[in-house]
C-alpha cells in the first residue's frame, strides 16, 4: 500500500518480513533507520493509530503483541545492540487491530486506518531527510489473495 | 513427585507446552502440547494450485522457503511433471543457504545458552580463551582482542544489572560446567552468528528475489531468468556474487559451529546418554542432481528400533511405502475423527477440550508410520547416511568422532548419536555437509548455465479429472511432506505433516508417546524450580511449534514462564 502511493530512494528497502523471531535480526542489521508496520496490542479501540519508539519497546511501556506469534522485535533488538549492529533507530507504526483471528484480509477499521499509516510512515522518513515523494499517478494496491476462494474460513472453537 | 509445566518452552517464538512429572530426580512422565492451531490448509481448498506455495510458505514465520518448496513438489508429483535441471540447482542452492541458516539460529541464538553460562564471562582470561580456541579450530573471530571485547560487552550488560533478553537464562545452574573461557569462546561465536546469518539470507534474496517469502517458484521450476549477456537476469555477476557469499559462509560454518558443537559434546559427555526416546528415524532424499531427480546428494531412508543395521533406504520421492505409511491419528489431539487416517484423505475438524492429560491435550496431530512414531531431524538424516555408508556423512561424522576423542571427550559411536547431544552435533554434521554441497551445487549451475542450457520452467497442464501427489523435502527440522488432491484445477485436500508434527507428536489411539515425550523419560531434573535438563533434551530437536500446529494465540505471553505445581 506504501509503494503504490510513495516512491523511496534505492537506499530505502521495504520488505514484508512476516513472523520470523530471532530470524528478523539479519533484515534488521546495521539499518540507519527501521519502521516496523504492523499490528499492535494496545488498550485502544479497533483501527487506532500508535507510535512507537524503541524506548517504549525496550521498556515494555508498549504491550507489544504485533502478529499473531510475536515476531521477536524486542529479542532481535537487544541482540543486535551487544552485538554492535542495531538499527540507528527504531519505530513501530502500529494499528490496533478488530481480531488477530484466521484469515487473510484486514479488518474494515484496520483498512481505513491503513491510509494514515502510510502518510505517517511518509512523514517521518521524509522528517529525516529521507528521498520519499507522493507519486504523480498513485496505483491501486493489488491484492489477489483476496478474492479466488471458494470456501471462506470460519474460526470454530 | 513434582508436576512441572513449562509454557511456552521455545527460545523466542512459538507455543509448546511441556508437562512432565519428576520422581527421584528424573523424569517418570511427559506430555507435549502445542497450544495454537494451523488453519492455513483450509484457506488453500479450492484454490488454484499454481498459487498453493505462495500460501504455504506463510504456514511458519520462520521456515517460509521450505513450505513454499514442499507445495510445488506436492504440484509436481500429482502431475507428474519433470522440471529442468537449473530449476532444481536454483531450488537447491536456496534450500542449503536457507538450512545453514537455520541450523546456525538453532545452535547459537536458540540453544546455546542451556550449555553457556553467560554470568561465568567476566572472570575469563581472554589470552588463554584464544589460546583454546587456536588450538581446536583456524576461525579468524578468535583473536584475544576479539574475544576481550566480547567480554566487556558482556561486563557492561551485567554490570548495568539489566540483562535483557537473557534475564530468563538458568544461570549458575549446578549442570552449566563450561570454564569461563569456553562460555567466552561460545559466545563471541554468538555473536558473530549475525553476520552469517545475514550472508546466508543474501543468498535466498539472490535467488528467490526476496527474503522472507521468495518469489521466485513456480509449479514446474523457478522464475528465474537466465541469459549471460543481460544486466537484469542470472549472469556471471549475480553466480559471482552467489559464490562469494557462499565461500565467506562456509568457514563459519566449518571452523566456528562444527568445532563448537564438538566442544560441547566433549565437555558434556553423559547428554550422549539421555534424550534418546522414539529411536525409529525417518529421512527423505533431497538436493536432487538430476532433473529426473533419480539421484541426490542427501541419502534417504528408514531405520526401525535404533537399528542401524536394518536402514531401508528411500531411493527417490516416488518411494511407495512411504506413500502407503503415513497416517495421522487425532485420539490425543484437539481434532474429530477416528482411527489412523492417510493424509489424502484427512481432515482437520477442531475439536477443542482443554488439557487433558489422559484425552486431548495437543493441538498437533500424531503421525505414525505404517503404525510407528518416527523421530526426524538432521539426527535421522545423519543415521541414514552413516547405516547406508554415504561418504559425505561419513567424512564429517568420523571427523566429529575423531574431534571429540581427541579433546578428552568420550569415544562417541553412532549408536550415542540416538541421544539429546547426539541431535545437537547431528545438525553441525548436517551443516558441515551442507557447507560441502553449497559450492558444489554453484557450480552445478554455473556449468549447466556455461553449457547453454537457459531453461528454468517446465508450465503445468492440469487435468478435469482428479490427481493427488505428495511433496516431500529434509527440511532443517527433518522430513516435510505436503499432501495434495486437486480436482477440476483446484485443491479438493491439503495436508502438511511437518517436521515438528513428527517429533511433537502427542500419544496415539495405542498410547505410544511421541518423540519429544519419550525423550525426557529418565532426564535428570536437579532442581525441579529450574527443569534446564528438560529444556536441552526439547531443545536439541529445534522446536519450532509454529507450523507444527495447526494460528491461534489468546494469551499473548512472551518469555517462558515455569510453573512448579
């Protein structure tokens, strides 16, 4: 959703890292600067907003949840600190999030705040003198993955 | 008696729970359960099969390329369709950079410190620390300056009184017996470990054009473009960047983590006694040479009641009896059905209960073959190859052999491999192995490539009526199949029985326990508040409870947490 609104200079690597634990320490590796963008458990409602730096991690002032599985920030974080190789800076971009249930779409208040996220995640780049700009035609994000099934998945428990 | 439970037991990420029972200082009973469930299979019926891997490869976190590739074998099997030789080199050399890196995680970052005792640091002397180091191994990362700079890292994080993430370590326990200067040694390593892990990413985001999730797969070969005169393809440039990152991999893996894996085996010589549990082994071929895929570098096979002897090798992935043995019962698990069921024909229904000891207690199924539960992992994989003479596992297991005796250690035999240390150095053999066959396969390419031969993809026909097929691949964690029925085009079943299925397998209808539950019979537990003789045996089988089970996490809990009952 980023890339089809903002483009980035080729110092700018944006990656879709999943839930790797430990395994997100090597992406992570010697970056000037990280934005983490993803889910976050907060005490706020659905589709809210938060920001994170890594003081707030470090410090668990940020109940940090961000996946379903907990993708190790803290962990991979600390690592690379004693080992001499942390990012220069962290911050999460996060949004609270409807359900973390079984599925492959975003929740309608997740969706909407979606759009802030990627303008806020513009600003604080372009804030650090970052090349990042508003492309002239924005494209429409593709998301196949959507559409095509035949059976859609309830959670029964 | 104490009742322990620990919850979640995996280093960093995944949700394993183990319960055993402690009696006279060891342990009388065990229970394993994974405490989140899979759906991803159910999300992929109906789809269109070309897509299943870019699905699959989201089954782990961790572990993304080895579903990816374990779905278009699957594809490929049902249609019975060959895929060109440069394919299977690309596919190849992703599946070694992305297994060494694994194995390296595992050693280090996951394990290491239920062996090293990080508070003992300070009081090393780095001068001798070198010294040990230089005698056992050529690594460049163990100069005294080095090494004394690791160890004010160290000092600074004790001495600022906030460890961190390695505030949950079982610290000055009576069974860490390393000296100051080997904790040093290992965790200098520790650390290095980073820098290679990020080489070996390299390697799959060369190739698979992205890391994690590669991109780069299709149902009959890879996407990967070919052509020796374009800047934008596969070409010299990118096979050079490809071998350097390779050549700079495998001394680490070599001098650093095989050496360090003898070490500890020579310095805890009583774990080749404990942790031995379900001695049937399973290993599937894998690093084909062919496309045909008739012959491959790593050797197959199956070994019943420890018995090196009787190894039954699996020649290839059409192997029937394998086709034939595999069933998944679901009496322990939180599924509905009944009896053993093949998995072309299996279902996943939840069934939720809560922890029942004597009924469902697991989120993971119990695979059996033909009847048995079978141990996988590197440690099958190397029992393979040493019981059917492979001259590759021979060479690094007689060399681990011939290292541990010579560092005072105990005479190790194949046999004291079927133990909790035996899967710790089984999986440096294995990546020594790998370092092996990593520029071996670069340059299987590169000369098919030179030869002028530019074919990657070999495209699908799928037929109206319906097919099934089965993808097998040894993954880090031992063997990983996927199991397809496609009707019309699409998927009509989809089953994986993964590595950590095998192993974290909960009792069956027989009640016959699983790997990780037999293992921890008879461990010793020193002091059941701090059960870290528990934690090595699970640990030596690399846990990793996140494909395992079928995604559900309520709790959201962190760190471990033991809790004495």
């Amino acid at each position: 959703m980023f890339r089809c609104k903002y483009e980035c200079g080729s110092n700018v690597e944006i990656l879709d890292l999943g839930t790797p634990g430990l395994d997100l320490a090597p992406y992570l590796y010697a970056a000037d600067l990280v934005i983490v963008a993803d889910a976050v458990h907060a005490q706020e409602k659905p589709g809210t907003l938060c920001i994170y730096c890594e003081d707030d991690l470090v410090a668990r002032r940020a109940q940090l949840r961000l996946t379903a599985h907990d993708p190790g920030v803290r962990e991979s974080i600390a690592l690379l600190r004693l080992a001499g190789h942390a990012p220069s800076e962290l911050i999460i971009v996060g949004v609270v999030p409807e359900s973390c249930g079984l599925g492959k779409g975003f929740s309608p208040s997740v969706l909407s705040t979606s759009s802030v996220a990627v303008d806020n995640i513009a600003r604080l780049l372009v804030e650090r003198g970052i090349d990042c700009h508003r492309r002239h035609a924005p494209v429409q994000p593709n998301l196949w993955w959507l559409s095509g099934e035949r059976s859609e998945f309830v959670a029964s428990r | 008696m104490a009742r322990i439970s620990i919850d979640p037991i995996t280093r960093i990420e995944g949700h394993l729970r183990i319960d055993v029972e402690v009696d006279g200082g060891t342990v009388q009973k065990a229970w394993a359960s994974c405490t989140m469930w899979r759906g991803i299979e159910t999300i992929l019926l109906g789809r269109d099969p070309r897509e299943g891997w870019v699905f699959a490869q989201r089954f782990c976190g961790v572990c993304t390329t080895v579903h990816a590739i374990a779905s278009v074998r699957a594809v490929e099997d049902a249609l019975q369709l060959e895929i060109p030789a440069n394919a299977q080199y690309i596919r190849n050399l992703i599946l070694i950079a992305h297994a060494l890196h694994d194995h390296i995680v595992h050693f280090y970052q996951l394990s290491a410190l239920d062996w090293v005792d990080i508070t003992t640091i300070p009081k090393a002397d780095p001068a001798r620390a070198a010294s040990i180091a230089d005698g056992v191994s050529t690594w460049r990362g163990n100069s005294r300056r080095t090494l004394e700079e690791v160890q004010n890292k160290v000092k600074g994080l004790i001495g600022s009184g906030q460890l961190g993430i390695f505030s949950n370590g079982y610290w000055g326990h009576p069974a860490m017996r390393l000296s100051p200067e080997m904790n040093l040694i290992l965790f200098a390593h520790y650390l290095q470990a980073l820098e290679f892990q990020r080489k070996a990413n390299q390697v799959v985001g060369i190739l698979g054009g992205k890391t994690p999730h590669i991109q780069n797969l299709a149902v009959g070969g890879v996407m990967n473009a070919i052509n020796l005169n374009s800047l934008a393809t596969m070409n010299m440039d990118r096979l050079g960047m490809l071998q350097s990152l390779l050549q700079e991999l495998v001394p680490f893996v070599q001098q650093a983590y095989f050496v360090d894996a003898c070490l500890l085996g020579a310095s805890y010589p009583e774990w080749f006694r404990y942790g031995r549990g379900v001695a049937n082994y399973l290993a599937v071929p894998d690093l084909p040479v062919d496309a045909k895929a008739t012959q491959f570098d790593l050797p197959g096979g199956v070994i019943m009641d420890g018995n090196l002897g009787s190894v039954r090798p699996v020649q290839n992935w059409r192997d029937e009896a394998i086709r034939a043995a595999v069933a998944e019962d679901v009496t322990h698990a939180w599924y509905l059905g009944e009896g053993p069921q093949p998995p072309w024909q299996g279902k996943t229904d939840p069934y939720y209960t809560d922890f029942r000891e004597d009924g469902k207690y697991t989120w993971v199924k119990a695979p059996r073959y033909n009847g048995h539960p079978m141990q996988v992992g590197p440690l099958a994989n190397v029992l393979v190859g040493y019981a059917s003479s492979h001259p590759l596992t021979r060479k690094w297991t007689d060399e681990a052999f011939k290292r541990i005796s010579s560092l005072s250690g105990p005479n190790v035999t194949p046999e004291d491999l079927q133990s909790t240390m035996g899967r710790y150095l089984a999986r440096a053999i294995r990546s020594a192995m790998l370092s092996d066959l990593a520029l071996q396969h670069w340059q299987l390419l590169t000369a098919n490539i030179l030869k002028g031969d530019d074919t990657t993809y070999n495209p699908p026909k799928f037929p109206q009526h319906e097919i099934a097929g089965v993808g097998l691949h040894e993954a880090p964690r031992g063997t990983l199949s996927h199991w397809v029925v496609i009707d019309k085009g699409a998927f009509s079943n989809y089953q994986a029985v993964v590595p950590s299925t095998w192993n974290a397998s909960p009792r069956d209808e027989k009640g016959v326990p699983g790997p990780y539950e037999s293992s921890l019979l008879a461990n010793p537990v020193v002091d059941p508040s701090k059960p870290l003789e528990v934690l090595r045996t699970v640990h030596s089988f690399d846990p990793c409870m996140a494909c395992a089970c079928h995604t559900f996490d309520a709790s959201g809990r962190e760190i471990a947490q033991v809790k004495v009952l």
